[in-house]
C-alpha cells in the first residue's frame, strides 16, 4: 500500500513560508508597487529589496484604498506587469529550494527573468 505524503509536504512548505515570513512580504512588496504604481515594478521590487527605495510613507485613510475603482485599477496595473506571474513563481522556487534568505531568492529570480 502507497502511502500519501501529499500532506505532510503541505504543511511543511506552509510552516517554511510562515517562518520565513513571506506572504508578508509579497503583501508588503504588492501594497509598495500598488500605491506607487511605477513604469517598471520589476526593477522597482529589486529596487525596494536591495533598500534603494526607502517603503512609502503613508499619509491616507483607510477609506480612501477601499474605493472600488481604485481596486480594479490596481488589480488591471498588477496582471498587465506580470506581477501575480512573478509572486507565484517567487512562491514555487521558494517552496521548492526552502533558500535560507528569501529576500535574496527573490532578488535572483528578478535578475534572472530580466
């Protein structure tokens, strides 16, 4: 009988994500790219990692991000640079190699796919 490790993989990339902080990274890299909205969000992201660019500095209400335009814009902005693409393929090299610094993992990928 073959037994099922599907599982125990799961929950093993889950914790290595978890640990190593990542979904707060892409949530911190996506709000950066989406309240600046730059010409190359690519070169921006290595930009931000690398601490060329100090993180945005707000000065809005929450009300202001929940407007319902401002959310489809942002979702178009996001698929037409490829930026869901990139965060998925972040996620799979990530879950799959388990680097010791994911920031740098990230900022390797970027290099690579530029």
């Amino acid at each position: 009988m073959a037994v099922d490790y599907t599982h125990v993989i799961e929950l093993e990339a889950r914790k290595y994500l978890h640990e190593k902080r990542i979904p707060i990274l892409i949530e911190k890299i996506t709000t950066e790219i989406v309240l600046r909205r730059p010409d190359d969000p690519r070169q921006f992201i290595l930009d931000l990692l690398q601490g060329k660019i100090r993180p945005y500095e707000p000065n809005y209400k929450d009300d202001e991000l929940d407007k319902e335009t401002d959310r489809e814009d942002a979702d178009e902005y996001m698929q037409r640079h490829g930026i869901p693409a990139l965060f998925q393929t972040f996620l799979t090299e990530t879950i799959s190699r388990k680097p010791a610094d994911p920031k740098q993992a990230l900022i390797e990928l970027l290099g690579l796919l530029s």
